[in-house]
C-alpha cells in the first residue's frame, strides 16, 4: 500500500483545506506533495494545505517563539507558500479544540504573516484578530479582464490584495486565469477581488487567489474588501461589515484602533490517510493491468536520458 500520511479536511465558508498533523516536526512538505494532495480528482482535493506544527519544531517559525505553540505551515493548491490565510486559521483552531491540543477560549497561533488571536469555542463561529491593515502607495492600479479595466484598491493583510468595485460579479469572467493587473505592481502575484455594494455596511464579491484561482471564499480577501468598501463609502471605524461570497458570509470588523476582525465558521467533516505514492494515472505510477506501459515508459525515459547524455 505503501507509505501512508495522516490527514484532516475541512473549510471555512467553502474555502476548503488539507491539514497535516505534524505534531513532532517530521513531515515537512515541498511544492509537489502539497500540489497532489490538493488535486480534485487525483488526490484529496483541497484550496490548499494547512500543516499543523510546534513552533518549537519549525524553523520557519523560529521569530515566534515563546509568543505561540502552534505554527500554521499554509500553502496554496499550486504548493506556493502564502503569508495567511483567514479562512484557513479558523479551520487550523478548529482542529487544535478539536483534536484536545489547545483549551477552547483565546490563544496565538503563529503564521508567516505574523501570530494572530484567535477566539475558539467548542462550539460556534470563531473569531480572529487578523491584525492591521496596509495601504500600499502603488501608483495607478487597474485590473482587466475581457477589455474592461476597472481601478483598484491595494490592501495588504498581509497577503496582497487588488480589490475593484463593478457593476456585477459577472463582470469578473469566469476566473480560470488570473486578471491582469498593472504590470510590475506585485511581482509576488496578487488576490483579485471583485465586489459590489448590496446595501449599507454590506457587501458581496468573488475572488482569484494567487496560486489557487477562483475560490468560494478569501478570508484575507474578505478582509481586504471590507477595508475597500469602508474607505469608499466614508464609515470610520468603528465598523462592521457583512461580506457575501459564494461560499457564505462572514462579517469583518474594523475596531477603533485601527485592526481587522473576522468572524465566521469553521467545519472538519473528514479524516484518514492519504497513501503516499499510489496517484494512480501519473507519469511515474504502475498500471497494474498494463505494466509493461510502466516498464516500456521507464525504458524510453532511460534512453532519451542516455541520449541526452551523450
């Protein structure tokens, strides 16, 4: 069967994740492990991976130190390494309850983009303290797609965001491929959010995560909108606003002293093991009803690298 890795799903508003208990720092994950886990049909599926992780045992999260016991190790479905992910740190608090590693109530969980407050019940909604928010001065910002240019906003938190208001969500194509932005304004890439105004302090929108490409629902995106749409309909803080996404609503705080607050679900609905090695279809994988595919595949690989040696 061969090697097997222990693995929990779960999503906050749709935005769905693999979580790898990695709870004595021995399961590293390169771009590859990460990109097969996340595939719909060949692997568990997932927008991306949340490793579960000591601070102490993780050398990435080495600054945090004595601020945290947890690290969220968070990658995108194309095994790129982000920041944060909103949506992600309530399913990652979710299993630390759930799974008896941390006491339900308010803790720190560190990530890339810093450590973050958490409030986590047994039961409920959870509630994150995502930090402050950013402007960056990047000059004109335009996003196109299918001819039409819209303005847009930039908005650190701590991912990069680009956030444009339209008339309707459709306006946003179908997101296979990531909008243009301006060239040259985030060389890291960038999550698109697309939005519209459906009343007061209430919002919807669709968005293009950088690495992932359309998902039902940002958290940091959702974050990022409420920023955007404050600004632009003049609410100081304090405020609260309801952002609508495909996958369901959560409702995004801006406090007095100038932090972002996110309140939403978060659900495990499986576990088990993902048996390492046996993608069934890829290029390296036995058909075992056809294995001189393999072994005629495996012959011709060595001779154009015996060729290309020559």
């Amino acid at each position: 069967m061969g090697a097997r890795l222990r693995f929990v799903k779960g999503h906050g508003t749709e935005n769905d994740f693999v979580l790898i208990p990695d709870l004595d720092g021995a399961q590293p994950l390169d771009a590859a492990t990460v990109a097969a886990l996340c595939k719909r049909r060949a692997g568990i599926g997932g927008d991306g991976v949340l490793r579960v992780v000591p601070v102490d045992l993780e050398p990435d999260a080495e600054a945090y130190r004595g601020q945290a016991d947890w690290f969220m190790d968070y990658r995108n479905s194309d095994g790129s390494i982000a920041q944060m992910c909103g949506n992600g740190i309530r399913v990652y608090a979710r299993y630390l309850v759930d799974a008896g590693l941390q006491a339900p109530g308010t803790f720190p969980i560190a990530t890339r983009g810093g450590v973050r407050t958490v409030s986590c019940e047994r039961t409920g909604d959870i509630t994150v303290d995502m930090g402050e928010y950013a402007l960056p001065d990047l000059g004109a910002l335009s996003v196109t797609v299918g001819g039409r240019s819209w303005p847009a906003l930039a908005v650190t938190m701590p991912n990069p965001h680009a956030v444009v208001f339209v008339d309707d969500l459709d306006d946003a194509g179908d997101l296979l491929t990531a909008p243009q932005v301006t060239p040259g304004a985030f060389p890291e890439g960038v999550n698109v959010e697309f939005v519209i105004v459906r009343g007061p302090r209430h919002v919807a929108m669709r968005v293009h995560e950088r690495g992932s490409g359309e998902t039902r629902a940002c958290g940091t995106g959702a974050c990022a909108v409420m920023v955007a749409a404050a600004r632009r309909g003049g609410n100081d803080a304090p405020t609260t606003y309801r952002v609508e996404q495909p996958g369901g609503p959560l409702l995004i705080a801006l406090t007095t002293e100038g932090r972002v607050e996110m309140t939403g679900p978060a659900v495990l609905v499986a576990d088990g093991d993902w048996l390492l090695g046996t993608e069934f279809g890829s290029s390296s994988a036995a058909d075992p009803c056809h294995p001189e595919v393999a072994t005629a595949a495996a012959s011709s690989t060595a001779s154009s690298t015996a060729s290309s040696t020559v």
